[in-house]
C-alpha cells in the first residue's frame, strides 16, 4: 500500500465516524511537518499549509478543481506536483515517478494525459513530456540519495505510432510485455528528444510546456529555445548518472550534445537584449525584438539561469528585459510573454484563440512567474526575488475591498493565471487545480528561505531582502525535529548569515 493509499484511507475512516479533531490532527501532524516564520504573514499563511493542502486535494487526489473538472493524470502536471511535497514525504514523488513511468510507450514518449478509470490516454506531438520524467527522477535522487529508484523494473506502453501530419491520438494503449529500468525509461526519454533542427536546437513538435503554441512546429521544422534549455539542465544532470552505471559512452555522447546545445542557445537562440521563444515552421520567430506580439517571452529567460546554460552576461541582460518588459506592478502579475497575440501575421496555435491578456496569451501564468522568481534568486537578488514573490501571493490581491472586486477568486490559493490586459487586468482565472502551488512553495522553500536537502544532507543557502533581520524553520524530518533560526546581522541578500 503506498503512503498516498493509507494517506486516504485513514482520512475516510476519520470522515465517515464524523472524527473532526482527529482529522484535523491529521492534516497537522501532515501539513505541519514543516513551518516557517518570516517576517511576512502572507508569506508565512501560504507556506505553513495551505498550498501543500492546495497540491494534495487538488492536484493529486482530486485531480479536479471548480474551474476544470478533469480527473486525468497529466504526464507532465502531476510529476512536477511532487517537487514541493517531497519536503513532507519523498515517496509521493517516488511513487508518482513509478507510475509515470508505465505511461510511456517503446518508442520513448508518452500518453500527454490519461484516466486511471478506463486506461484511455493520448498519444501527442508534445516536446517536453517524456523529459519532465528525468527531471522527476534526477530530483528525487538529490534530494533523498536513494539510487535504488533507478533499478525499479516497470512495463511500456504499445499503440500505433502517430502517422505524418498527426499531431495527437486518443485511445485505449495496453501494456507491453517489456519490462525495463527507470534508468532505462529516462534513457529513451532523453534519446527521443535529441531530435535538432537547422538552428541546433530541439524541435518543438506540436507544442512544448506551452501546449497553446500547437502550431508553431507540427509541421516537423520549428524549434524551441525554452526546450532548449530545459534539456541541457537534464542532460548535464543526467551525465554524471550515467557514469556511476559505468555508461562512460554515453555519458560522452551527451557531454558532446550538451556544449553543441550550449553554443546554439547562446547564438542562434540570442536576439540581442534577451533570448528568442522558438522558431516557426515557416521560419517566423517568437520572442524577437522586431515582433509586433510575442516580442519577449518569460520562460526562455528564466530557464537561461535555471538550466545554467546562458551565457553569463546574457543572464543579467535577459533577466532586466524580463523585469522591464513582464512586471507589471500597478496589476501584481508577472506576464507570461509581451505584447499578447491579436491580429498580426503569426500564428502560433490555438494560443491565438484567448483574449489578449488571458492565460498563455499575454497574461499571468503562475508557473512561469514563479519560474522568474526562481531566476531571481538564482543570481542572488533576494530584494527583487521576495518582491516577485510577494506580488503575486494571492493574499496580497486581496487585502482591500477594492482588490478583492478586482481579483474576485479565492485569496487562500494560489491561481493558475491572472489576466494581465484591458478591463480585465488583475483578475484571478482559475484556482485550484494548477501546478504553480507546488513550484511556489519550492520557489519559498528552497530558493528564498533556503532550506536544501541533497543525499539527506541539510543546509541553509537563503537568498531573502537585505532588511530581514532573521526567519526561523522549524522542520521534522522522520523522527527528529530541527529548530533553525537564520540571522542577518549584516543586511545581506545572501551569503552571510549565521545559523
């Protein structure tokens, strides 16, 4: 029985007996494993709970919200779930890791969604999928030292392959008798990515993280920069895998691929003040100085610094467009991409078809916000990365009548997007069912308050306002509980500090 089973089954015992206080001593005991106190309260109400509850009830057992009802397991969505939660309990994310795995197919990629109910999943176009599966497992090792996920045998999927100018199937997938190793699984995840086009980087298939650019490269041509990034991070955090399963040939093979990679986004991906979005199949391009839309596009910035790979000053250049360009201050948001697509001449998918200013066009999209943040405090500005993170905590749209008339959804979770143009600037879309709760607490967790945990080793790395004069974690991992108070006698962002 998995922890998430005994997890339910406990919870429905206590509400069937009409239990109250022992299942809210439950979600204590479970939800409290971990508590800060920052010198902000929005900060503080967000973290001790609440979207570890948002995540849990929403995003993993519901897998539903008032503003989608869906149910499925989204491949990507529900493996980046966990990223937060392994703070609470690592085998969530170990065992989310393991049934992913039985969702991808010989060929090395995988059904975009699927209902556990009827087996019935889609088989899609979609660049990143597979590789969320390796960055999944890549975490999960650094953060436990556990290897031993690697030797986990599970079975493939089989169907019929997408025939040429098929971007997506729906259908009835079944189990094939081939049974390989998580090791193996990311293996082919990686191999099937490493599918480059003219300008040295991967192709974006019919879309990327950003399921709205579906025509950008169905056609076989176009290329994603973001994409770009994010498997440069796996393959150079991949690499030394490799070589502790003695694959020094591969572990070559990738090195070799990775610098390649390297010197395409630092060229071909550099548009002059920040980094290009992706190549069209038709040769147009997102996210370049000359466009009337989508003239810069958030996620190519921050994954720069994220995956390590951008040129150093690139980073700081790319990052102040970001800032000049996607803030906006008078709204609380971090926009998406700028200026949102209306009536110009390209056209990127369905994306087009939102209003300017909703969700992925133009508006905020609350993983790719936080994806900023974690940017920020990456390259040490604590006063600009609490800022961002400040802004857009919901509690914070809702401290007067007049905001909460404007943003008009649930201040206690945080939303998948807000909208960013017009009328409509600064209302909530939907809440709930959106993976940006998990990222937004690791976003707090690790990279502002600076809880690290690598092969179960603890440390502290904050990167906060220079005004915080110190914070406290309390923090239960297994059996013990540790007590920790950060000072900064010194008014630093980050680096000094006494523990």
């Amino acid at each position: 029985m998995t922890v998430k089973t005994q997890h339910i089954n406990i919870v429905k015992y206590q509400i069937q007996n009409k239990n109250w206080k022992q299942l809210k001593d439950i979600g204590k005991s479970y939800y409290g494993r971990l508590q800060v106190y920052t010198p902000i309260e929005s900060t503080n109400i967000l973290l001790n709970g609440w979207l570890a509850y948002q995540t849990i009830v929403s995003r993993l057992y519901a897998r539903s919200g008032y503003y989608q009802s869906g149910g499925a397991y989204g491949f990507r969505d529900q493996l980046q779930d966990t990223l937060g939660l392994k703070y609470l309990d690592a085998e969530i994310m170990k065992n989310q890791i393991i049934k992913h795995s039985e969702h991808q197919f010989l060929e090395g990629d995988v059904e975009h969604w699927w209902h556990e109910e009827t087996g019935r999943g889609i088989r899609t176009r979609f660049s990143d999928d597979l590789l969320w599966l390796v960055y999944l497992t890549i975490e999960y090792i650094k953060f436990t030292g556990d290897k031993s996920i690697l030797d986990i045998e599970t079975r493939y999927l089989e169907g019929a392959i997408l025939e040429e100018g098929q971007d997506e199937k729906y259908n009835l997938y079944v189990k094939n008798k081939i049974a390989e190793s998580i090791y193996k699984h990311c293996i082919k995840a990686i191999e099937k990515s490493l599918n480059f086009g003219e300008n040295g980087l991967p192709k974006i298939g019919s879309g990327d993280w950003n399921d709205g650019f579906s025509t950008v490269g169905n056609k076989g041509k176009g290329e994603s920069i973001w994409l770009g990034f994010f498997l440069y991070k796996i393959l150079d955090e991949f690499i030394p895998i490799c070589r502790e399963k003695n694959d020094d040939q591969l572990a070559t093979k990738y090195e070799e691929i990775k610098q390649k990679l390297k010197k395409s986004l630092n060229t071909n991906g550099w548009d002059g003040r920040w980094y290009k979005r992706a190549y069209m199949d038709d040769g147009n391009i997102l996210g370049s100085i000359g466009n009337d839309e989508c003239r810069i596009d958030s996620i190519a910035q921050s994954w720069s610094i994220i995956s390590n790979a951008g040129d150093n000053d690139k980073k700081f250049i790319s990052m102040e467009s970001l800032e000049n360009h996607l803030i906006d201050k008078d709204n609380g948001i971090i926009k998406l991409l700028d200026p949102p697509f209306e009536k110009g001449k390209l056209e990127p998918g369905y994306i087009k078809a939102y209003l300017p200013g909703v969700r992925e066009n133009g508006g905020q999209y609350t993983h790719a916000a936080v994806w900023a943040i974690i940017a920020e405090s990456i390259l040490g500005f604590g006063d600009k990365a609490f800022e961002m993170y400040r802004m857009i905590n919901p509690i914070e749209h809702s401290r007067t009548k007049e905001a909460c008339n404007k943003y008009k959804v649930e201040p206690y979770v945080v939303p998948a997007d807000i909208y960013g143009a017009g009328n409509l600037a600064g209302r909530g879309g939907w809440t709930w069912y959106t993976g940006s709760s998990s990222w937004y607490y690791e976003a707090g967790i690790k990279y502002i308050l600076g809880l690290n945990i690598e092969n179960e080793y603890l440390s502290i790395k904050p990167c906060i306002p220079k005004n915080w004069k110190e914070y406290k974690i309390q923090y239960k991992w297994k059996e013990s509980i540790y007590n920790i108070i950060v000072k900064n006698p010194n008014e630093k962002n980050t680096g000094e500090i006494k523990v």
